[in-house]
C-alpha cells in the first residue's frame, strides 16, 4: 500500500487570504452593481439612470452661489470645488503638494466616464408598454370569450360599434362613480392656505377630464414612449501643461474640446442615420404639442408602421443633447515654497430644461480620472482632522474633493486616481 500524501495544515493565514478574496469579490460586485457596469446597468427600462446608478454621478451645475472672491492673497491656499452644502454634486477631484525646479509641469490625464442617452423603444419594448399582446395579429382563438358569441352582460372590455359613449353625467366605461372627485366647495378647503387649495381644484378638475377622455376612448389615443437609456463608456485622454506661477494667485487651465470630441464620437453610433432605423436608435422628438407620445393605433399596426411614423413625426432640426465636461488644473504657491496642485472633473452641464416633455440627460455617471504628474515630485501633506501623537501620522498625499486618492494605484504606479 501506499501511504497517502500529506496534506498541509491550513493555518489562520490561510483562512484570512481566503476571506479576504471573498470579501473582495462581494465588494467588486456591489461597486459593479452601483456603479451601473453589470449587464443589467448597460440598457434602462422605466427607470432613470440617476435612480439606478449611484456611484460617480456628476450632476448638471446649479446657479453660483453667492460668494465674494478674496481681494488679495491669504495665507490659506486657493482650493477649487463647491462647498459641501451646495449641491448638486458636480465635480470631484483630487488637491496635493508638489515640488519642482522646472518652469512647466506636464499632467498625462485619462478621465473614465459613461453617459446614459435615451433611446427610441423597439417596437417590441413599446407594444409591451402599451399594454398590447406580444402577437400583433391576434385572433379570436387568443381570446378568453367568443366576441360572436358573447352576450353583452358577459362581455367585459368590449364595446359594440352601435353602442353609443356614455352621457356626460354617466360614469365612463372602466370608471366607478366613487372614482371619479366631485369638486371641492369652499367650505371643505376653508382651512387650507390659497396654493394649496388651487392645486386642489386643479387636481380635481384634471381627475374629470381625464375621466371624461376615457369615455371617449381619448385616454388609449395615443401612449408615452417607454423610457429607455442606453450607456456609452468612454475613455478620454489628453495632456495639460501647466506653468509655473511665480506669485500667490491661483492659476487654472483646463480641457473641454477633447471631451466634446470623444462625447461626440460616441453619440454619432447611436444615431438613426448610423443603425438604419429609428426604432432603437437614439431618440429624436416628434413633431407637435407632445414629444413623446405616439398614437397606439401606429403600435398595433406593426413594427413597420411604428417605423415609418418615428421617421416620419421626427423632428429635422434636432442635435442631440449631450452634457459638456471639463478638466481642470489649479495651481498656487504655499507660504513654505510649495506648490499646491488641484485637479478637477467637472460637468459644466446647465439644468436641463423641459422640451414639451422630453428632458435631456446632463448628468455624467461611473466618473473618475488617473493623473500622472511629470517633472515634480509629490509630497505628503498634513491631515488636521487627525490628532498628532505616538499612535498616528497624519500625512496624506492627497486631499479628495467628493472622491478619495486611490491609494493602492498611487502606490505602484505613482498616479493620482480617485477611489
């Protein structure tokens, strides 16, 4: 016989490698999963990107708050960003302390993002949304009663072409009485402030209009496009120089023309002029009082004809909104003769504004950056926050602005990324 073959002892090491490649895992997934880079985050259905992903969003900018700028130089330095309490977020970067005897520094920048644009619906995706059977050419077999056959107490959702609409004062078809408000008299909205007693009314006197239009079968006239986004990853790289100041103001350059050209590249697959059809391709509003609606008749009639209608209806004049990004570099001299450096990314978006119901997305998502700095040296800095004593060092390398230093990356390759 032969003796069988050792096994190692697993030791506490051992155990804690294994646990810790699990924990690894679990947290790439989560990030994966918030962060929208899974194969569920790639194409939104009924949900906006922002409601779905949460991870590296840059929001469109707000109006400036009302801060008066320092008149002369302080001793603190300049530091570029938001205050914490201004919101939306719409920038995050990264601000350390570098050394240099050269005149220029050379930043090697590559900035990460991905963008969710709204698509048209196929067909498919629209029938499903308007509540239509998966085959467009049902036949009376699909049907649970015989419309031939049925008698009219016993049909339900049907309606005979002789069947006059329901009078003003009757409930509409699929409506109870309870269903549909009664106004409100000033007695029942004596005890709310004026807005919210308007708003009231307003509600009410929409509530029966929209019951009435389901009278008259208005209410299944047309539907609203489902919304769908699509993501665009993108990868941006480009080169900043940057001088060196020789007083204590702040010095900012930044980059906006080569995200606009890697935005523009990308958005250009998407068009309907690059698929071959509308339907699924990027989204172009329909001409008239409504962007987004399309009649339900067009859906049942077919894939075709709802193509047809989106190439038709389509607006000619319509570019297609994309956000604006920027990458910024803001230098100053410290009061000891160092250099502050802060790099930003940054969504210089405006708020989005409303297009007879179809509203752009500004927003940017999954955003980061790795910066690699040429011809100086970066140094650590002082964290106040932490207490100096025998337990601690509070020296950083980089002060994060809405996103943290990557260390294990600054590590290995000397980059400034965020985390």
């Amino acid at each position: 016989m032969t003796a069988p073959a050792e096994t190692r002892a697993i030791t506490r090491h051992d155990q804690n490698n294994d646990q810790a490649l699990v924990a690894h895992q679990l947290i790439a997934a989560a990030r994966d999963r918030l962060a929208g880079r899974d194969p569920s985050g790639q194409e939104l259905v009924d949900v906006r990107p922002r409601e779905r992903v949460v991870l590296g969003v840059l929001l469109p900018q707000l109006p400036p708050p009302n801060a008066q700028p320092a008149s002369s130089a302080s001793a603190v330095p300049h530091e570029p960003g938001v205050p914490i309490d201004q919101l939306p977020v719409s920038e995050m970067g990264l601000s350390v302390l570098i050394s240099t005897d050269s005149t220029e520094v050379t930043l090697r920048v590559q900035s990460c993002i991905a963008l969710y644009l709204q698509h048209a619906p196929t067909h498919a995706q629209q029938a499903a949304h308007s509540g239509l059977p998966e085959d467009d050419d049902a036949t009376d077999d699909d049907l649970d009663v015989d419309p031939d056959s049925a008698s009219p107490e016993n049909r339900e959702g049907t309606e005979s072409e002789d069947e006059p609409f329901p009078d003003e004062g009757e409930a509409p078809h699929g409506w109870g009485r309870s269903d549909i408000p009664s106004p409100p008299s000033d007695d029942d909205l004596a005890g709310l402030p004026a807005d919210a007693a308007a708003a009231i009314r307003l509600a009410v006197q929409g509530a029966q209009v929209a019951g009435q239009a389901a009278a008259h079968g208005g209410a299944a006239s047309s539907d609203f496009l489902r919304p769908v986004y699509r993501r665009y990853d993108l990868t941006v790289t480009h080169d900043l120089a940057i001088q060196i100041p020789t007083d204590a103001r702040p010095h900012t350059v930044g980059e906006v023309v080569a995200y606009e050209c890697a935005i523009a590249d990308a958005v250009a697959l998407g068009r309907p002029e690059q698929t071959g059809q509308h339907a699924g391709a990027l989204l172009i509003p329909m001409r008239g009082p409504s962007a987004m609606r399309v009649p339900r008749s067009v859906v049942e009639a077919g894939a075709d004809a709802y193509e047809t209608h989106l190439r038709d209806n389509s607006r000619n004049d319509w570019a297609i909104p994309v956000p604006t990004l920027a990458f910024q570099a803001t230098t100053q001299c410290t009061p000891d003769g160092q250099m502050r450096l802060a790099v930003t990314l940054i969504n210089i978006s405006p708020q989005p504004q409303r297009d007879r119901g179809f509203l752009p997305e500004y927003a940017v998502y999954d955003a980061g950056f790795r910066v690699a700095v040429d011809g100086a040296a970066i140094n650590p800095s002082e964290y106040r926050l932490v207490e100096r004593d025998y337990r601690t060092q509070p020296l950083v390398y980089a002060h994060g602005r809405f996103c943290c230093l990557d260390e294990d990356a600054f590590a290995r390759t000397g980059e400034l990324g965020r985390v």
